[in-house]
C-alpha cells in the first residue's frame, strides 16, 4: 500500500510509503474528500519515509486538486507535516507557501508528538 491511512479520534495520520508518488497522492486526497466524516478531520501527513521525488510543478498541481475539490464547510482547519530530510523540509514549507491563502493552517515538524500536540 502506498499510503497508510490511520484513523484517530480527532485527526487522521497520513504516512506515504517509499516511492510514493504524485498520482497516489492525489488518489488519497481524493478518498479524503469524499468518504463521509473524513473531510472535518484534521491531518498529520508523517513523511517518514517518502515521498522523495515530489516536483514543484506536482506541487502545484496538488494546490490545484484541493482547490477544485475542497469541501465547502469543512471544520477541518489544521494539517501538520511531520519531516525527516532536508528535500522533505524544502517540499513541505514550499507546499506551505503555496495553499497560504486556503481555510486551514499547515504547520512542519521533525517531531511526531508536537505535530500529535498542535493538532488536537
């Protein structure tokens, strides 16, 4: 499985695998959207061990796919990024900049339980 999803009481853990990719990426964003309950539920994305090879045209168009399929009145309002490399750093603040103006907060960490205590 490329994407491990980990349902908590109040938040979700999203932990892509190595090599995971743009497309599968896109595919779990898509389930988030549209399963019933999911959309309210803020995320911790654990980049642990991928992904490594994001580019930042997929960057963009990641911003895209939210964009077009952002639910509207979600109480979801905060998405954590928990990191391990320097590439993972420069991915995740590079995606922070880019979704500044979306309704939810996005914050990196290279600590799993800060990212578990700023998200509740």
């Amino acid at each position: 499985m490329p994407l491990k999803i980990t349902f908590k009481k109040n938040y979700i853990i999203l932990e892509p695998e190595a090599g995971t990719d743009f497309r599968q990426i896109r595919a779990a964003l898509a389930r988030l959207y549209y399963v019933p309950g999911l959309p309210d539920k803020n995320r911790i994305w654990l980049l642990k061990d991928g992904p490594e090879n994001i580019t930042d045209d997929e960057l963009r168009g990641l911003r895209e796919f939210i964009r077009e399929n952002y639910p509207p009145d979600v109480n979801m309002n905060k998405t954590a990024i928990v990191i391990e490399s320097d590439f993972q750093a420069n991915m995740a603040s590079a995606f922070k900049s880019l979704l500044a103006d979306f309704p939810f907060e996005i914050e990196i960490f290279t600590d799993m339980q800060a990212a578990e205590e700023w998200i509740r």
